[in-house]
C-alpha cells in the first residue's frame, strides 16, 4: 500500500516489525524480500513517485574536496538512484574482500563466499540473469568470435552485464503496493532516529514532511537504506541522546568515503584492423535479452604482485580514420592518431597492403576508453554534516572526497599495463593524456557510487556496523547499501549492495522468528 | 669475438641493410661496421615512412644521445629476438623478427613513452632511424 505522509493527521504514528528508511534499490531489495510474509513492513521515503525539484534539492550540499555534484549524483525519490543509473553491473572480485597489507584499512569481515549466494538472485533482480561475469570460454562460445587471450599476465578479462536498466520504483514498486504486509510512506523524510536513553536501542523515527506535518514510526528493526551518502548523514544527524551521531561512538560515521574515480579521456588506443577486436571487447553485445560487455581488468596476480588496487577498463570505437581525412588535417590528436596507424601498420595488421582490401585509404579506428577505479579506504575522505541548513531546518551534507597518491599510481600502471596488452596481441597502439609525474587530474569525476561511511567491520573501533550490517552498539538497528562496502573494488556497486541487502533480509529473517 | 646467433643475426641485418657493399660472413671485421645508410628492408617495417618519421622525431628530442643512425641501428640489432624460422627470404624474417621483437617488448613491458604514445622501444627506435634518413 502507498500512503503520501503529506496526506495523513499530523502527529500520525505508524507501526511495524522493520522500518525501511528509503526506497531505492536497497530499500525496495528489502521490502520485497518479505512481501507476503507475517511481517509488516514500512518503507519510509522521502521523494514521491515522480522527480520533484523542491524535494530534490534536500539532497545539495557542500564541497570541501574534489568537487563533486552532490544533488546531480543521486535522486530523491521512490526508486533512489535506479531512476537514472546506468545498469552497468558485475561482482567485486575475491581479492577485493581480503585484508591487503599494501591497502591500509582493507578487509571484508568475509569472503565473496559469504555473497555468492546472493550474487545469482541479485542478477535476476536487476534483470541481468543469466550473467556470466568471467568465463572467456563461454563468451566465445556464446558470441561465437574468438576472444583474444591477453598474454602479458597483468590483465584479464572480465563481463559487464547491463541491467535494462531497472527502475526500482516502477518494476517492484507494484509489488509492493499489492502485498498487503507493506506499506510505503511516500513524501516522507526521516529526520531523526531517536535512541533509547542509553543510545542502545532504537524506539522511533521523527518524520517530516514538505508541507509541515510530523509523524513517527516504530519497529522492532530498522533498516537505514538511504544511499551511501544519506546513510551517514542521518546517522550524524541523529545526535540528541549521542552527541556524535548514533553509531559514530569511534568517530567513523562519514569517514572512508569512497568513490571509483572515473578518468574518461585518460587515453586513446589506436586499432588498425577491427576485426583483431571482437565485438564484445568494443560493442554492448545483445543476449539472452540484455546488453553485455567486456573489461579489461588488472588479474588478481598482477595486484598481488604489484601491490595495486583494482581496476575497470572499457573501450569503445570513437572514430574511424582515413588517408587524407579532414578530422586528421584539423585536429592535433587525429593527426597524431592517424599517423600513429600509418606508422604501425604492419604492426597492427597482417600483410603489407590496406587494412581493408576494398578501401584502401583505411587506416583503422580510435577507441575512447573509460576507465574506474578502486581507491584506498582513507579515513580524511569524508562525510559530515555543514553549517548550511535545508528547507527542514537539517544541517546539509558536506563531502571532503579525496584521493591520494597510492590511488593515482595504481591508476597509471594499469593504463600502461592496458598499452602492452593491446602492443602484446598486436591490436592496438595506447597514446596517455595523463604524465606518469602529474598530480590528480582535476577532472576526474565519480560514478555516483558512494560507498564505505558506514564501513563494515567485526571491531567496533574500525567499523560501523557489524558483519550483518548491524550499528556496533545498537541492537535493533542496521545499514543496507554501499555506504558499508569496507573497500571498493572496482565493479559498480550496485549488484552488489542488492546481494548484501539480501542476505540482509535473510539475517533480519532469522531475528524476527 | 660475439657468439655464433648473435653473429649470424647481426651478420643478416647488416647484410640487407647495407646490401653490396657490406661484406658478409661472419667476422671481425664485420661486427661492427660503421654505416650511415638505412636498411632498405626497414622502410618496410612501417605502414608509411613519413608518419613513421614525425613519431621518430619525437622520440629523438626526448633522447638525444641516440641521434645517431649507428646506435640506433645497434640498439635495434641486439634487441632482435631469435630466429622466427619463417621462410620468404631474408628481409621477410628480419620483418618477422622485428614483429616478434616488438610484441616481446610490450610483453615485458619495455616501452618508451613517445608524446604520450606507449610504444615499445624497438619500434620507437625503427621510427627514429626513418626520421634520420628523412632529415638526411
Ligand atoms: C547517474 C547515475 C548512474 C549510475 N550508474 C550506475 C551503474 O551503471 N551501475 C551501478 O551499479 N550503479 C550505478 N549508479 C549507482 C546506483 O544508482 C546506486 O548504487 C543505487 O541506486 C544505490 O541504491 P540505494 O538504495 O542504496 O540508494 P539510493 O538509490 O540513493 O536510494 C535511497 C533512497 O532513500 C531515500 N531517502 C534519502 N534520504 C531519506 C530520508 N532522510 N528519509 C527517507 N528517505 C530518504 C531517497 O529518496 C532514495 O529513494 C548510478 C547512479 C547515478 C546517480
């Protein structure tokens, strides 16, 4: 059932078994996990069911470090971020989960074993089942086109499976509507999570609305599933009883902000002959009903052995390039990449005579690459709370996200580790438009994927929540979201978050019997 | 007095890079010879000479002590892999060495950075002997 909070008496209070706080992925994940069941559920959120830009603009803030569009980056409203993400999707990598000596602050409480499990049903929920996220034998098989091996052992290729992309709120939401277990609050912002005296229990939510009414619900279990910048932020904000924020005893709430810096336009990578570069290494290949693409990523050797952090590569043909052409006449970089064809090309292609029996003024094709990659848990990079306020009165967020100098080495080794792959196979030539001394780029950019200010870790002095994603020191109250992720990798995040929401559900499960 | 593949390597190169008036066999005397002339299979290594030539200029800003023709030559001849045992006469295997030489190089991740571009050294330096025949 849908209830618009703006439309209730004032002074309403709700009650339930669990309280979800948000519906985005996380949030609905939940819900849904138990629509039908004896449970009652209340999914409190704080945007309608279309885009609205007065509660869109709860979502402003400030920048203390890179400058990062904090209202662009994620959406209030029922479906959060879904309603315009991108659907790129893949699982963290098994290296991802381990403490690293050379990563400081690494470490899952758990292996990917502990998500595989959920990784399946997690594909299926946004729409990307059957995946097959690794297996070059079977994309081969699938595409029927060889897939060249990369031979240098420091990459190795990975499959990005792309989610239609699912929109949360309008493919479950129905769902929910229906079951007669769930309610969903709609237009209703959390503005507070009142602890009991001693700050170890929750008993309530304080709820606003746009339009001046205050509600409350109460649960057994909360659930705080507001995005991975939002988490922390109410956290912060729920300050009365401890002054700190709730949960943020150890003064972690916020820290560790993490994002995968994307650097598009790091480097181009000339191909003379295309069709040494199957379609899936370049193109969103259609099957089984959705898109999927190949990335080239650091092997899980190479990081060991190089002490790096992870990364994703992928690349896709720009531009096409002819003797004589106009595009190389005017422009520096086509003319460097025109002759960087004409100089390669019997590097690049097999035979002395055109690439193209039929055209003979073909030289090959530009690729632009993209590129995202994990940074280092760094407890500087930051969330807390500004001294602006929002329409509510609330303190507005301010993010500090910083990157340092172990995050852009690691960048650089594997966009040369991607030249000698491509030189390797004889397929391309890589020209970089960062210098190997530069600092940080200044546009680098994030991927809307906010992840880590409410880590998760079995010592209360490292993390926020627990293995099961419960507040260290609060005993009803979880974390759903990325907002938990410890460390980062380098896949987008949101597959995984909806495999760590179910596994969720199945521990709240277990709690409620 | 260099062993006996390195000989018969260099001996190859040299034989077609300076073709009749190089002495051939393998000797002393012709291990190391001077010569300013461009191995006439090498323009055949690259798509197009001239484009070859702007990146082997590039290079050799960035690497002054090799603008020479003998030390490039030189640093070219003792990174050539062995013999890729293909047939189709001398200067179709010295093209298949230097493809193997390059790929090797990439392989290894021997590579130079050429205003921006990650090239392998060898082929950075096959560049940089066209520039120099370019600019005489
Ligand atoms: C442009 C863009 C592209 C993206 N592309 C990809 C991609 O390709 N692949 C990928 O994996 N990820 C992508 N993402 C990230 C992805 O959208 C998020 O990982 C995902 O939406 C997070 O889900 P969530 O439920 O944790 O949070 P959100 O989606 O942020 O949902 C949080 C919900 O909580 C509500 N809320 C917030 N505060 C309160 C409050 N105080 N009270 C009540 N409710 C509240 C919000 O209105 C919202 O509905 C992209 C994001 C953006 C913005």
């Amino acid at each position: 059932m849908y209830t618009d909070a703006r439309t209730l008496n004032d002074g309403t209070t709700v009650q339930a078994d669990v309280a979800v706080v948000g519906g985005g992925p996380a949030g609905i994940t939940l819900a849904r996990a138990f629509a039908g069941s004896g449970v009652e559920v209340c999914v409190i959120e704080a945007g309608g069911l279309q885009p609205d830009p007065e509660v869109q603009a709860l979502y402003q803030g400030e920048n203390a470090g890179i400058d990062y569009p904090l209202a662009a980056m994620r959406m209030r409203m029922f479906g959060g971020s879904s309603n315009h993400w991108g659907g790129y999707c893949r699982p963290l990598d098994p290296i991802d989960f381990e403490a690293r000596d050379w990563v400081p602050h690494s470490g899952w409480p758990f292996g990917i074993e502990e998500l595989a499990p959920y990784y399946g049903p997690a594909s299926d929920i946004v729409e990307v089942a059957p995946a097959e996220y690794q297996d070059m034998a079977y994309w081969a098989r699938t595409t029927g086109d060889t897939l060249p091996q990369l031979a240098t052992g420091r990459m190795w290729m990975r499959f990005v499976h792309f989610s239609p992309p699912t929109r949360f709120g309008e493919k479950y939401g129905p769902e929910l509507e229906r079951a007669g277990n769930i309610r969903v609050l709609l237009n209703a912002n959390v503005v507070n999570i009142q602890a009991t005296a001693e700050g170890r229990a929750v008993n309530g939510l304080d709820i606003r609305t746009l339009n001046g009414l205050s509600h409350r619900v109460t649960a057994r279990y909360y659930v705080i599933a507001c995005g991975g910048l939002e988490n922390a932020r109410i956290l912060l904000l729920s300050n009365d009883v401890v002054p700190a924020g709730l949960g943020n005893q150890n003064d972690l709430v916020g820290r560790f902000f993490m994002e995968h810096p994307h650097l598009g336009g790091f480097g181009e990578i000339v191909v003379a002959d295309l069709q040494r570069l199957p379609p899936i290494y370049r193109d969103r290949i259609l099957v089984h009903g959705h898109d999927v693409k190949a990335a080239f990523n650091p092997s899980e050797a190479f990081l060991r052995e190089q002490r790096l952090l992870n990364a994703t590569f992928m690349g896709g043909v720009a531009g096409e390039y002819r003797k004589g052409d106009k595009a190389s006449a005017e422009s520096e970089r086509a003319a460097a990449h025109a002759d960087m064809l004409m100089a390669a090309q019997r590097f690049l292609a097999d035979g002395a005579g055109p690439v193209k029996a039929d055209d003979p003024d073909y030289l090959g094709v530009w690729l632009g690459m993209g590129c995202a990659c994990e940074q280092a848990p760094n407890p500087d990079s930051r969330v807390t709370l500004s001294g602006e306020r929002d329409v509510l009165g609330l303190p507005r967020i301010k993010l500090d996200w910083r990157l340092t100098e172990q995050d852009r080495r690691s960048l650089l080794q594997h966009m040369h580790s991607l030249a000698y792959e491509f030189g390797t196979l004889g397929i391309g030539r890589l020209v970089l438009n960062v210098a190997d001394d530069s600092p940080w780029p200044e546009v680098v950019a994030g991927g809307a994927h906010h992840m880590g200010t409410t880590r998760m870790h079995d010592d209360p002095r490292q993390g926020v929540v627990d293995r099961n994603s419960k507040v260290h020191g609060v005993d009803n109250l979880y974390v759903a979201g990325s907002s938990v992720f410890p460390t980062s990798g380098a896949a987008n995040p949101t597959l995984t978050l909806v495999a760590l929401t179910l596994r969720l559900a199945d521990h709240l499960k277990g709690q409620l019997q | 007095m260099r062993s006996g593949p390195a000989c018969s390597r260099r001996t190859f190169l040299l034989t077609v890079l300076v073709g009749a008036l190089a002495p051939t066999g393998c000797s002393d005397k012709d291990a190391s010879p001077p010569t300013d002339t461009v191995p006439p299979w090498l323009p055949g290594a690259v798509g197009d000479v001239d484009a070859a030539a702007r990146i082997g200029r590039a290079y050799l800003q960035a690497n002054r002590g090799e603008r020479n023709l003998d030390t490039l030559l030189a640093a070219i001849d003792a990174a050539l892999v062995g013999d890729p045992g293909l047939g189709g006469g001398d200067t179709q295997r010295l093209l298949t060495a230097l493809q193997h030489t390059v790929r090797a190089e990439y392989l290894r991740g021997e590579s130079v950075n050429v205003q921006g571009w990650v090239l392998s050294v060898t082929e950075a330096r096959v560049y940089a002997v066209l520039a120099l025949a370019a600019d005489g």
